[in-house]
C-alpha cells in the first residue's frame, strides 16, 4: 500500500498552492539563465557617449577632415565586453552609426571592420546586424551592431586597456579607413531601445532617444 501524504487530504486549491514554491523557483532560475547570456562584465567599460570621426571626401585624407570637406560621420560605442562560455569564446559588442551627407555614396563593408585591442590583437566580426536600414540614404544614417570574437574565455589575458575600431569606408568608390578609438575605464551608456540612437540632451548628456 502506497504511503499517505499530508497533501492527499488538502482540498484542490490548497494542493495547487502548494506546489508554487517550486513553480516559483523554475521560473527565476530560467529567468536567471536568459539573463546572464545576455550580461556584460562590469569591469570593462568604455564610455558614455559614442565617439565620432568624419567619412574624409573623396580626394580628402584618412586623418583630420573638416566639416566642408566631409562626405559623412561616424559614431561608435562599445556595449561591453563578454565572457566566453560553452557556447562561444569572449566577445566585444559594439555598435557603429554611419551618416551620409548630401548626394555622395558612403558605403561601409561592416564584414571587413577590425577591432585592435592594447596588445594589437586584431580582432574580426564574428556576426554584424543591421538596426533599421541597412544603407543610409542620402542625408540620413545606418546603424550596426557588430560582435568581435576574442580567442579564449577569459578576456582578462588581453591588453583591453584601449582598444580601436578601425572602419573602411567606400566614398565614390575610394576606399580609406578610419580609426575610432576607445579607453577603458568610463562608465558605460547602454540604449535603452536597441533599434533608437541615443539622442543629446540640451547638456550633452545621451537620452536614449533615437534624434
């Protein structure tokens, strides 16, 4: 004869409330492990605002451009530094915005960005998204995210202490590249809508509001 339990003379009701203790411990441990995919390591932290530099002009040089003769701007941020796990290696988000002025064809091949750590470690995009349109149209802007693959779990075994984004740009069929670079060590911004661009408010400061 099977054993008798406490719960078999409870009425229905109380022997379902019964069980959401455990119900209850499920639900947070899986919200627990969605969460913790999705993590950045606090400790690597790159800034508040995106950091900008101007697309140079078609005959223009690769360093200082001034707004004349600038055929777009770009705008880059790190989201955060990743720690490997079963599933993949270490890895480094960063999102880059590309803005095209007036008629001139600026087109960047965000298969072929590079991320150069501290210790010159190149770095290649393992995978690079689109959010919104994927080719900014004349006078407007495209925006990537973009994920850099570092060998290994441990992201600790690399000079991160600075790290630069190096973007080759196409204008008019004329290729340069430009370099954003980034210093470890600020507090980080993170959008608060994915698919928006932070916006500035009348400080500077970024809203998280797309412009």
């Amino acid at each position: 004869m099977r054993g008798w339990s406490i719960r078999e003379g409870m009425p229905r009701p109380i022997q379902a409330l019964a069980i959401l203790p455990a119900l209850c411990f499920v639900t947070t441990l899986i919200a627990t492990l969605l969460t913790g995919c999705a993590t950045y390591d606090s400790g690597y932290q790159y800034g508040t605002r995106p950091r900008g530099a101007s697309v140079p002009g078609r005959a223009g040089p690769a360093g200082a451009v001034s707004v004349a003769d600038a055929a777009g701007r770009l705008e880059a941020q790190v989201l955060g530094v990743r720690e490997g796990d079963a599933t993949g290696p270490a890895s480094i988000d960063v999102r880059l915005r590309v803005e095209r002025f007036g008629a001139t064809t600026v087109a960047v091949p965000v298969g072929d960005l590079q991320l150069v750590t501290g210790d010159r470690e190149q770095l290649g995009v393992r995978d690079v998204r689109a959010i919104g349109p994927a080719v900014a149209a004349s006078g407007g802007a495209a925006a990537y995210q973009a994920t850099f693959a570092l060998p290994g779990r441990d992201p600790a075994i690399f000079d991160l202490s600075g790290l630069d984004l190096m973007i080759p740009v196409d204008v008019d069929g004329h290729r340069s590249v430009v370099r954003i670079p980034f210093q470890r060590g600020a507090t980080a911004y993170i959008w608060a809508d994915p698919w928006e661009w932070p916006g500035r408010d009348a400080n500077g400061r970024p809203t998280g509001r797309g412009k």
